[in-house]
C-alpha cells in the first residue's frame, strides 16, 4: 500500500514536469520575438555620423587621447569659460565629432551652441552649409534655427563668405518662426543687404513688421534714417512695451523735441523699464551725454 501511494506521487510530479514543459512550449511560440538591438560597433572604426543628421542613441567612446575640454563639451558638460580653455581644435575627426554634436537634435540647445562656436573659432569650411541644414530641418526648434541664423549672420559679416550664406539669409526674411526673421533681418541690415532695405523702408508700421516692430525701429535709429520719425512718434504709445521702448529710445537718441509729451508720459509709467526709458529720453533733450544711451528693447532696459 506504502508503495503503491510512493507511486503515484513520483506519477504526479513527472505529470506536473510535462505539463510545464507543455504550457512553456506554449507560451514560448505564442509570444512574441524579443526586440533584437541594433549593434552599434565601438572603437575608432565607427564612422561619425553625417552632418545635418542625428547621432545615434549609443555613443561611441570618446578618445583619452583627446583634450579634457573637447571630452567634456562631446559629454554634454559646458562650463563659463569653455570658450577660454578650448579656442579651436584642428584634427579632423574632432572637426566631425563636434559637428554631429551640433546636428544632434536631441542634444542640448547650450551645448549644440557651444559646438557651433567651436567650429567657427577652429574656422572649419563646412560650417556655412551646417547652419543652413539646421535652418531647412522641420525638427529643429524655434530657438535653435535662430543661433543658426544669427551664426549665419556672423558669417555674412566677414570677408569672403559664401555667397550662399546671403542667399539663405534673404529666404529667411519670410520664415515660418519670429526669431528666425528677427535675426535674418538684423543680419542683412548690418551688411546693407537690398532685401533688408526695402523692409526698413516700408518702415515700423508696415503689417510685414508685425512681431519685430521694436527690431525695425533699432535698425532704423542704426542706420541713422531720421524721415521715419513721424511713423515711429505713432508706436511710443503701443501696447506692445518692447515696440513703446524702442520707439522712445530712438526718439530719445535723436533729440526729438516734438516728442516730448511722450516721454514724459513713460517716465510716470508703472512699468520700471518704460519708466527708466522715458527718463533717459528726457535727459536726452536736456543734453545728456550720447554715452548714457538708451536701451532699444525692453530686455536691455535696466530696472531702476
């Protein structure tokens, strides 16, 4: 009797080992593949990614051999003066590296910045076409396509910049983003560009300036173009503080006595930057020095 219950129970656990066989082989054909993971070679044989494309998720290790600064810039790491201790770098794979740092959508737009400095103080020759695919790709932030249009900017200003650099600039002026017109437009005024011209002439008022009235009216006062003084006297009341600043520094800078009851109006505003703004207008007409100039937009006038 004993043996025959030892029996049975040696039955049940080959019965119970069967079934779990069974019922995992089950399992293990109804459920899906496991997601295979790309491999991603390592070592110096991985070739650095295209420019204008973003770098893989996995990132290959960063040389020893190379700069500490350059280690920690391609690391995402950005000190106050990266710019100071790493000036430029001359190595073509660095070049490369740094500039898949700055097409990397997903990295961060201070470091994507840093890296675009860097490659213009190394002088490196396919920046020009780097910022203009920053400028044409439909995943890049507001924000970021305009340091690629303001490091366009730069570029125009120099010596010898390739005439593409103008020629996207100008595409620039009628840009889907704001600050992607504001910078192109302040760009091609301080190259005297046609383009430019023809929006300061139709002047602060004109609906195309909506936006950037208080850029407009900066560049005007810059270059000195005084017959838009009646238009810019309508905007010293405008519900738009930066547009109201910068219609009463210009009106300032200028002496503009006709102007007078506009800047005594600011200088009782409650706002702290209209208010300093009015004040300084006013010193202007009482012969305050050109050196005390006026801020021109909101974000440059100091509170009090």
């Amino acid at each position: 009797m004993t043996t025959f219950v030892l029996g049975w129970h040696r039955w049940g656990v080959v019965l119970v080992g069967l079934g779990a066989l069974v019922v995992g082989s089950v399992v293990l054909f109804r459920s899906p593949p496991p997601a295979v993971s790309p491999v991603v070679p390592h070592g110096p044989e991985r070739p650095v990614p295209k420019v204008g494309t973003p770098t893989p998720a996995t990132h290959a290790p960063i040389p020893v051999t190379w700069p500490p600064d350059l280690r920690d810039l391609l690391a995402g790491q950005v000190q106050s003066d990266t710019r100071t201790r790493l000036v430029r770098i001359d190595a073509p794979d660095q070049l490369d590296a740094v500039a898949a740092l700055a097409a990397d959508v997903e990295a961060d737009d201070v470091v994507r910045n840093e890296a675009l400095a860097l490659l213009d103080r190394s002088e490196w020759e396919g920046l020009p076409e780097l910022l203009i695919q920053i400028l044409d790709r439909p995943d890049e932030t507001e924000r970021f396509r305009s340091f690629a249009a303001q490091a366009l900017g730069a570029l125009a200003q120099r010596a010898g910049a390739p005439t593409l650099v103008r020629v996207r600039l100008r595409s620039a002026l009628t840009d889907r983003q704001l600050e992607v017109r504001r910078e192109a437009l302040d760009a091609l005024v301080a190259v005297h560009d046609p383009s430019a011209q023809v929006i300061l002439t139709r002047g602060p008022t004109d609906p195309g300036a909506a936006g950037m009235r208080d850029l407009v009216i900066r560049l005007l006062y810059q270059v000195d173009h005084q017959s838009s003084i009646p238009s810019i006297r309508t905007l010293a009341n405008d519900p738009d503080e930066a547009t109201r600043i910068a219609a009463i520094a210009a009106l300032g800078q200028w002496r503009d006595e006709a102007s007078r009851p506009l800047f005594q109006n600011a200088a009782e505003a409650t706002s702290p930057r209209l208010r300093r703004a009015g004040l300084l207008a006013l010193q202007m007409l009482a012969g305050g020095s050109a050196s005390a100039r006026l801020p021109l937009s909101s974000s440059a006038a100091a509170s009090p």
